[in-house]
C-alpha cells in the first residue's frame, strides 16, 4: 500500500467531516499508516508533527503504551455492555475519580460519545430540570458570540458561528447570543459582556433555564481568551437569577488551560461540565455531563417520566472508560499539569521569534495553547498555510488568520522548536513579500 492507492479509495469511498471535498482535487487527502509520540506518518515514509492534537484529542501522542496497556487489559474482560440496568466496574471508578476531582461537587456522570452530544445532555438536562422543578417555562438558553459547542441540531442552537448554522438555520431552535469577552477587544469587552447578561437575565430569568460557556478559550472562534474573573461573575448571576451554568470544556479541560479544569481557575462549580475530546487521549469516543446532587435528585422519581429521557448504544463502553482512566494515571503518576507549567518559560524563549515576526498579531498563550492573528489578506490565507506546514513536516490547521498551537503535552523542547520554526518557513511561504 503506498499513499496515492488508498487516496484513490478514500476518495471514492469516504465523506470527510468539514471539508469541501471538491477542493480535494488539487491538494490530495494525506493518507496516515501509523502514530508515534507527536508525529504522523504517511504511506510513503513522510512524517508530520501533530501540532493540534488530531482535533485536540491525543494528550499524551499517539499510540501511548500505557493507554495501549490498558485497552489490551480491558479486551481481555469485557468489550461492553449496556449501562440501562447493567454496569461495570471501569464506569464505576471512572465516576468516581472524576468526581474526585471536582472535590465531590459534581458526583453524577452521564455518559455519551462526542462532544456534541454532551452538549445535547447538558441543555436536556437543564431545562428538564426547570420542568420537574414546576417551571415549565424555563427553556431558553443564552451562548456567547462566536461560540461553538457542537454541530448537532440542539448544540447548533448555542452555536454562533455562521458555516455551520446557515445551512440548518430552518431546523435550529435559535439561543440569545450576548456578546464576547473577548480579551483582543480590551478591558471594557468583559464587562460589556457582563451587563448585556444582566440585563436579559433581568427580564428573561423566567423563561431561562441557562447559560452555556467555553470557560477562558472559545476554541473555535479562534482561540478567544477571556478573564477567569469573567467566568466568576457570570456564575454569579446565574445564581442570583437561578440560572444554570453549563461549563463546556470538551476542547479546555484536562490540563490545556493550566488546570486540569478550566473552571477552577474562577473559583466556582458550574451546574453542568461538558467533557470528551482528550478524555481518552485519542483513542476511542467518550464524552460526559458531570452534575450536582441538587440536579441529580430533580430526576429522582418513581415516575419513569421524570427521569432524564436520553440514552446512546455505547454509553459509558467498558473500554472507553478505560482508556479515561489511563488518561488519568498519566495526569497522577507523571504530575503533568506541575511539569507543563514548569516547561512554559522554555516555551517562551522558543517562541520569541514568532512574537516578533511583523504579520503576527495579539500573540497569547495560556497553559499549553499558544494562538495568534496574522496579517494576511489573503482569502485562502488557512488552507494555504495548511499546505506550506505540511511541507515543512507540520499538521496546522488555522482558524480563519488565527494559528494556534494545542500539541500533546508529551511534546520535547526539540520538537516544539520544530513547531515553531516550521511556523515561520510556513508563514514565508504564505505571505506576500513586502
């Protein structure tokens, strides 16, 4: 097998998500054999830096041993079983040592399969709750402006981004999207924010049941950042207008803001805290809603309709949740968010040069993703630097004119210098001489 014959299959036999594939004529689908660490390689011995974690999944690289370890562990038990009326002990424990890590705050744990799902649950949830509460009319939510939480019919409703909401606009319940606070727009952008949320939760409590957050980075919108002091007064009048929060941290938590969730950072518990993405470290689809006893207990009924009416085939798979839970071990055994925030000065020497470059714009970093703005008119400014990267044995994928960088954590200093300067020859190639 060499990569032009599984191209040609590919090509004919597989829709590839988010992708036009018409442009794939003249820039082929990279065909990918096998993993190793940060790198990708190809059929034909090519090699490439995952410099976006595959989607932001593969925390600790590709093909970890020990995540691999404990998949053979589990194969050997049980492959799955549904978890309506069963369970098993790698869900079990799961729960439990997330629970753990919100301090017990957030002792229950649905399980789903991807990140929009979880988002699915969260906003099912929330306003079931309001109805077994008595409030019927509680099922409105409020999503941030360019926000992305997921690309099915309820998350496309929090999600203000208009690729995906145009074409499905028809179908869509339609969310208040408040602005941004996004740092690049200044100080003043926070507390817009925060009295364009006052306000409506003012006049519209009654009819909310809540608030959907990416808590400190909208990924999507291009790396966003905000303020943790943002986030706590959200929380703030959420609670005072009994409003939930519904923390979506699928691409922010885990370790990538600097905590293992992002929403420590604020000081608060959210009602609601979406997870998946590097759950599993990449290896198989999970995702969760973690919540409180207080939602719990709303559902907890002998009247089988005020239970929460959701289910997935594959909810919480045995091997899956095994997975996780190496994901965990790693994060314990190898003291992973100490040892990021101990690289981050090393980091920032590497990056100097990037900062300095003249078409580099609002350069940020926080925990272990970096992101920046180039100036480029270019309309194909992303997928031109896509193809300049892979030539310089880089995967990038920018969001519009924003590069950003979210690697496995397993990165050396080695290889992030390689990030960096395959980041400069591709911005050389993509820019137009001065």
């Amino acid at each position: 097998m060499n990569n032009q014959d599984l191209l040609q299959r590919s090509h004919a036999a597989v829709w590839h998500p988010c992708t036009q594939m018409k442009w794939h004529e003249s820039f082929p689908i990279i065909p990918i054999q096998r993993g190793e660490g940060v790198w990708l390689y190809d059929y034909d011995g090519r090699r490439y830096l995952d410099g976006v974690s595959s989607w932001w999944v593969n925390l600790f690289g590709h093909l970890n041993p020990r995540i691999v370890a404990a998949l053979h562990a589990q194969l050997g038990q049980l492959e799955h079983v549904m978890l309506a009326g069963f369970t098993h002990e790698p869900v079990v424990r799961l729960s439990e040592r997330l629970s753990a890590l919100t301090k017990r705050r957030l002792g229950h744990c649905f399980y789903g399969s991807d990140g929009a799902s979880a988002t699915e649950m969260a906003l099912k949830m929330s306003a079931h709750f309001w109805r077994n509460q008595g409030q019927p009319a509680k099922t409105g939510f409020i999503a941030l402006a360019n926000s992305y939480h997921g690309e099915t019919m309820g998350a496309l409703g929090v999600t203000d981004v208009p690729l995906f909401r145009e074409a499905y606009a028809p179908l869509i319940k339609n969310s208040v999207i408040l602005p941004s606070p996004d740092s690049r727009l200044g100080a003043d952008a926070a507390r817009f924010s925060l009295e364009a949320l006052q306000r409506h939760l003012q006049g519209h409590h009654e009819q909310t049941a809540a608030l959907i957050v990416e808590p400190l980075i909208q990924a999507a919108a291009g790396m966003v950042f905000h303020d943790a002091e943002f986030l706590h007064q959200a929380h703030r009048l959420c609670q005072e207008y009994s409003v939930h929060l519904i923390a979506d941290e699928i691409a922010v938590g885990f370790g990538r803001t600097g905590t293992f969730f992002a929403h420590e950072q604020a000081a608060l518990t959210p009602d609601f805290l979406c997870l998946s993405k590097g759950i599993t470290g990449g290896f198989l689809p999970l995702s969760l809603v973690m919540t409180t006893d207080e939602v719990y207990q709303a559902f907890y009924d002998d009247q089988f309709g005020r239970g929460f009416l959701h289910s997935h085939s594959y909810t919480g798979n045995t091997l899956a949740c095994s997975a996780a839970m190496a994901v965990l071990d790693i994060f314990e055994e190898d003291r992973v968010i100490e040892v990021n925030r101990s690289r981050q000065s090393h980091f920032a020497v590497a990056t100097a040069a990037l900062r300095a470059h003249p078409a580099v714009l609002n350069f940020r970093q926080r925990g272990m993703i970096w992101a920046f703005e180039v100036a480029c008119e270019r309309a194909d400014f992303s997928r031109a630097f896509h193809q300049a990267a892979l030539r310089h044995e880089l995967l990038l994928r920018p969001i519009g004119t924003t590069v950003y960088f979210m690697p496995p954590y397993t990165i050396s200093d080695a290889e992030f210098q390689h990030l960096v300067d395959a980041t400069l020859g591709s911005l050389d190639i993509c820019l137009p001489e001065s």
